[in-house]
C-alpha cells in the first residue's frame, strides 16, 4: 500500500458524522456511515483515521491481497466509490467510473471497523479490540512467513477428503502437523514461561497506550510522546519476537516427529519458514530464545574495566528498570515520572538546556547521581585493571613488553573513559546552572576528587594515567578561574569594553577607506590617527585582562564568588585600579573617534552642499556633467589637475563610447602616450585585479586578455609579449598606480580616437 495517510485526508471534508456501534454481526455496506473508509480488512470512520492504525490497515492490505481503498461519500450520500488512486476531490464526487456497488463492498474480507470515538470492534468476536492486539501476531496464519503452510494446509485437507489409503492417511499426518503449527499461540504444549512473559508484555503494551492518551490529554512535549512511543514499540517488538520463538518451537519440535520418506516436502516447508523467521527476528534486533545458544557459544562475557558499564548506560539502565516495572504495575503515575526522566536523560544526552525549570532541576539532579556513578565506575575500573587476571598471565608467562603495553593502555584508556565522564557531567551542570557559587562547588568538588584520585591509581597504570590526570586538573583549575572571574565587575567590564573597542576600531577603519576613496586626505588623515589610539587602547585593555586572570590563576588574588570583589591586598587595589582606568580611557577614546567621525561626515556633507548651491554657469564645463560627474565631483578634480601641474588632464578627457566608465582621479599624457590609474580603470571596465605577494606583481586580466606589471619597473607584459612603458607604471596621484591606456587597448581589444583635447575610446 503507498496511499499517504495525508493524501487519503486530503480527498474530503472533515465534517464529523455519526458514530455507530456494531455487534458481532458485520454491518451491510448502506448500514456504514457516511465518510467511512475502508483500507485492507479494515472499515474506519475517516475521523478516527491516525498513523497507527493506517499501519495496520496497510498491514492487512498487504497480507489478505485486498489492496484497494474504499469511501463512502457524504457529498453524494450513500455512495461508495474507489479513491485507490484518486488525489483530487472532484475525482470521488463527480466522476461516474469509479462507482462502486454495495455488493463488491459487502463481499470484502473485513474484520475490523473503527468508529468515530476511536474504539476499534472485532467482527469475528463482536468485541472492543485495541490496536496492539490488531497488529501482535498471535495467530500464526498472519505471519508473512507461514504463507505457504497456510496453503499446504488447504492442499492437504483436500488431499485428505479426496483420497484413500496410504496417502489419505499421511495427508491427514500432516494435517495435524500443520494444525499444530498454525494454532493460535497459548494452545497445549507452548512455552509456560514464554506464555507468561507475553502476557506480561501485552498488560505492559496496554498499559503504555494508557499512558499515551493519558500525556496527550495533559499535554505533555513532544518529546515525552516521543519516547513513549517509541517504548510502546520496543514492547511490541518484544511481543512479536515472543510469538515468532513460540511458533519457531513448534515447527522444530514437529520436524522431529515427521519422517524424510513420507513428509519431505513438509518438512521442507518448515525449514523455509523457521529460516524466514530466524531472518525476520536478526532484522527485528531482539535477542530471542532461538539464537540465545549461538550467542552463549560465540561470545564471551568481557572481564576487567571493559566490563563496566558508564554512568550513562547506568542511568539508561535504572530509567528502563523503572519504567518497567511501572508498566508492569499498571500504576500510570509512575509510568508517566519514568518518561519524564527518561526525557530528562535524552535532554542531557542532546545538551539541550532549553528547558522548563522543573525539568532543568530534574536534570541537575540526574546529572549529580551521573557524576557519583562516574566517580565509581572509576573506582570499579581501577579496582578490576588492578587485578585483572588476563595481564597477571600474561606477565608470568613472559609475553613481550609490546603485548603488555597495549594491555595497560587499554585499561588505562578503559578508566579515563569515566574520569572524563566525571568532568562531562560538570560541563552539562554548568551549562545548567546560574548561580556562580554552585558552579564552585561542582568545580573544587571535581578539584578534590582528581587530587585524591592521582593517589589511588594502581601502580601498574600510573605511568598511563597520572600525566592524563595531570591535565585535566589543569583544565578544571582553569574552568574555576573562569567561573571565579565572571563574578568580578571590574573584569566583565573590561571584556565589555574590549568588545566594544575591537567594533569602534572596524568603524572607524570603515570611515577611514570612505574619505581616502573621496579624496578627503585631512580627514582620513584624522580617522588614522584614531584607529592608532583605539588600537593602544587595546592592546592595554588585553594586557589588564590577562594579568587579572593571571593573578586569579597564581593565587595571589582571590575572590569571594558570592560577592563578586577580589581580594583587596596590594596586588587586587593595583588591578582594579588598572581596570578602572582602562575602562575610562576606552570610553574617552571612543568618545572622541566617533566624533571625529562626525565631523568628517558633516566636512563631507557641507562640501557638497556648497558645491550643490553653485549654478550650472560656474567655471565647471558643462562636458563634466554630460559625463555623469557632479559640480563638486567636477571641482575637486579639476582641481587636482591643476595641482598636479603640466599633463594632467582631468578624467572626463577620456570618452568611452557605449561603457559605464567614470574615473575619480586625473589622467595623464607623456607625449604620445596617455597614462590611467591602472585598478580603477579595470574595476570600471570588470577586469580582475590580481596581486602577487612574492614580487609586488599586479596582474589585469580578463576573457583572455592579460596585462602584467611592477611599480616603477618599465618592463610590462602585454598579452605575455614584452613592452617598455615611459614613464614606468608608477604612482602619481593619490596613491594609485598609472600605466599607458594603450596597453589596455592593445590586451582587451580598445581602439582610440583624438579629437582635438579629447581621447574617445571604443570597442574594435
């Protein structure tokens, strides 16, 4: 089945309709209400439809070969149709070949029908029925794998009526074979105590699906319904396997009774399916009495510190311990308080702290047992490496020091595995945890226990663990420290204001490249000279904040968690002095760079507002405008023409014909040769800029073009053909590097016209 539960509901409307209560008699198809769809050989009121029952329906669909879908319309009352595969709902109440008559309906093999309220009833029996009794697989001809002894023995019941003698009388033989086989499980002769752990699994089943409803109706996270579910499962598995290992019995224990020469071909059969079954149990996951043996004799019971369980799995262990034990109870409260802890758990496992605060607290409290069961698996590890009986032979009987020394290091590695944990729990708590004076604890308690732990490693592991143990004291002194310095104003401030310092300085740098790139020199001048100051003032402020730490971490301060002060000897007045200082300082010299900062915005902005007050029919050619250039734009570089005294045209000299090309500083003519600022003109034109950082190379290049150049070097490259530029490519205006616009010309394909003061250039 591949009809989505989602496009099924899409198909019609969610009017409710009229729930209807059915006794063992199978209602007729005009006696089932409107909006009743029908999947396998189950009848439900759309409304009732959830995944766990599409599940089984498909289930059923897949088993009996009834694999169409089924709805009686409430548009066109009364009516059943084929939606199998409908996706719109015009196709179900519109169309006409979809029909279907009462009579295909009635002569369907259903057994169940689910009513609007959610109860599911059983027409064989006429009785409620819950969904996990729908799906177990209690009755052996539902299993997938006894398929062909199903229809074997439809053979051998007709082989039987129809035939005499010898073979009349080993069909019959088989008959009760298979009739042995396929009996409901709990007949004569199954497994006492496998009857009785699949009762107890099907009360423990009943008893999470009470549960379920039960948290639904309260509320409860997603999470918690997660978890339950997937405990419900896990027993159904259970369940299944139980039923699997009874059915498996039976057929071994009749293959025993059966003889090659007259049931072969049964005892074929059953081999098939005990196969099928082994199979389906491996993918099932769960250990079963069927393969218990093999397991017994392939796999030996690990010995030593591998044997030990982490505080972890101790936990998962205690938490499944509980809520079994609650199922079996039947007792709802406590089956609901073992999920909630088992919520717990997997919150702590996925470091998730975004948490309601009970279940903050509940997790604080789990975390502190996890830290005690660490702390003796630790011991329980040492203790058991101590007297392992494995290396204690191997030493006697004289086995190399390599085969030794990987020995101890897996023991070694064996007990760090815990320690770790011991100080995993302390990042978890602290990551829980607000109050500066509990995380303390945690971290000197963790203090103590690595110092009374370096003591007690067993001498053959010392040489592995103590250097280990070594630095993760090291790291928890640190995390103290931390804790401790989080508590002292003085020292977040200086951390503020770093932050706020390390912002200032890429502001104000973002300041200085606006005006250098306006040509506004004075003022980029005045941003540098306070990026120089903002940059000291860090450097400062770092120097204060690691010999705060530094103090904190040698001793020779200390600090009163509660209260948040240093202590105040000679050593703690002299650092909070310094940081008082450094805080002012950075808040002065901040000050004064965003005002500066301000001042060149506004030298800016009056600039332009006077120029923009100044009449087309100023001394600013009206070619300037033409060209896309502003009056103060038009000013400022005339200006810087004329400054730069005899060969410097200004930029709108040069024309490019069809191409968005503005520059922003003069150009330049040497003879016959016009000269432009080289990486401007070739952002202007979308040619890449590459710079070498071995020789000072600048490389132009585009769609196959290349020009490569060093300042002040007269050798260029062109197309990779060697040229001699006059003057060398150099620096002439504000910084930028001039080269001849012929060789522009001559690698991207520009060609150029004179007309009298003007150069206009064009594409060849």
């Amino acid at each position: 089945m591949k009809k989505n539960l989602w496009a099924i509901g899409a198909l019609v409307l969610t009017l409710s309709s009229p729930s209807m209560a059915f006794a063992a008699q199978r209602p007729t198809a005009s006696e089932f209400p409107d909006k009743t769809i029908i999947i396998g050989t189950y009848a439900i009121a759309l409304e009732a439809l959830n995944d766990e029952i599409y599940a089984v329906a498909t289930a059923s669909a897949d088993k009996s070969g009834q694999e169409k879908i089924y709805f009686k319309s409430d548009i066109n009352k009364g009516t059943w149709y084929d939606i199998t595969d409908s996706t719109q709902i015009s196709q179900i109440s519109v169309t006409q070949d979809n029909l279907v008559p009462n009579q295909t309906i009635e002569d369907l093999p259903l057994r169940y029908y689910t009513q609007s309220n959610g109860q599911t009833i059983d027409f064989t029996t006429g009785e409620t029925v819950s969904i996990a009794e729908m799906s177990e697989l209690t009755d052996p001809p539902n299993m997938q794998e006894m398929e062909e002894l199903v229809t074997e023995l439809d053979i051998q019941n007709s082989i039987a009526e129809s035939s005499e003698d010898d073979q009349k009388e080993i069909a019959e033989e088989k008959v009760d074979s298979l009739e042995t086989v396929l009996a409901p499980i709990g007949a004569d002769g199954d497994d006492k105590a496998l009857l009785e752990q699949l009762d107890q699994l099907r009360n423990q089943i009943a008893s999470m699906e009470s549960s379920i409803q039960a948290m639904q109706v309260q509320g409860a996270s997603a999470t918690a319904l997660s978890i339950a579910t997937e405990e419900k499962i896990a027993l159904e598995t259970q369940r299944d396997a139980i039923c699997y290992d009874i059915v498996y019995a039976r057929m071994d224990m009749e293959s025993q009774k059966l003889n090659q020469m007259e049931h072969g071909d049964l005892l074929e059969k059953y081999a098939t399916a005990m196969s099928n079954i082994k199979e389906t149990q491996t993918e099932m996951g769960v250990p079963t009495s069927t393969d218990a043996e093999e397991i017994q004799d392939e796999t030996e019971e690990p010995t030593g510190a591998a044997a030990i369980p982490d505080a972890a799995e101790k936990m998962e262990e205690q938490l499944s311990a509980e809520l079994q034990a609650a199922l079996t109870s039947g007792d709802l409260d406590s089956i609901m308080d073992a999920i909630t802890k088992k919520e717990a758990l997997q919150g702590i496992q996925s470091n998730n702290t975004a948490v309601s605060d009970e279940m903050l607290q509940m997790q604080n409290e789990m975390l502190a047992q996890m830290k005690e069961e660490a702390k003796s698996s630790v011991s329980e590890k040492m203790s058991a490496a101590a007297q392992d009986q494995e290396y204690a032979q191997a030493t006697q009987n004289g086995t190399s020091q390599a085969t030794l020394d990987k020995m101890l290091a897996d023991m070694s590695a064996e007990v760090m595995d815990s320690v770790n944990d011991v100080l995993e729990t302390d990042d978890k708590s602290l990551e829980r945890i607000t109050d500066p004076v509990q995380k303390v604890e945690i971290l000197e308690d963790t203090a103590a226990y690595l110092e009374q732990l370096a003591e007690q490693v067993p001498t053959i592991l010392q040489e592995e663990i103590n250097q280990q143990i070594a630095q993760l004291q090291q790291e928890n002194k640190a995390k103290l420290d931390a804790v401790k310095l989080e508590t002292v104003p003085s020292y977040q401030a200086l951390q503020t204001s770093l932050e706020n310092l390390k912002q200032t300085i890429e502001d104000v740098y973002d300041a200085y490249m606006g005006q250098v790139e306006e040509n506004h020199m004075d003022a980029a001048a005045a941003m540098k000279n306070q990026i120089d100051v903002l940059t000291d003032a860090k450097e400062t402020t770092q120097a204060a904040i690691a010999n705060m730490e530094q103090a904190v971490a040698d001793g020779s301060v200390a600090v009163d968690v509660s209260t948040g002060k240093m202590e105040e000897n000679e050593k703690g007045k002299a650092l909070e002095e310094a940081a008082n200082q450094a805080v002012n300082n950075n808040a002065a010299a901040m000050h004064d760079a965003k005002a500066a900062m301000t001042q060149a915005e506004q030298l800016a902005d009056n600039t332009i507002s006077d120029n923009s007050t100044e009449s087309v029919s100023s001394d600013v050619p009206a070619e300037t405008l033409e060209a896309g250039y502003t009056e103060a734009e038009a000013k400022s570089l005339s200006q810087a023409a004329e400054n730069m005294g005899e060969g410097y045209l200004p930029p709108w000299k040069l024309i490019f014909q069809e191409m968005q090309v503005k520059l922003y500083a003069p150009i330049y003519i040497s003879g016959n040769e016009v000269y432009v600022p080289a990486e401007d003109l070739a952002a202007q034109l979308g040619i890449s800029v590459i710079r070498s950082r071995t020789n000072g190379a600048v490389v132009l290049r585009k769609s196959g073009g290349i020009i490569e150049y060093i300042p002040n070097d007269a050798v260029m490259y062109v197309n990779d053909k060697r040229t001699q530029a006059k003057p060398a490519p150099s620096v002439m205006y504000g910084g930028k590097v001039y080269i001849p616009l012929s060789a522009f010309e001559r690698a991207f394909g520009y060609t150029e016209v004179r007309m009298e003061d003007t150069i206009v250039v064009s594409k060849k």
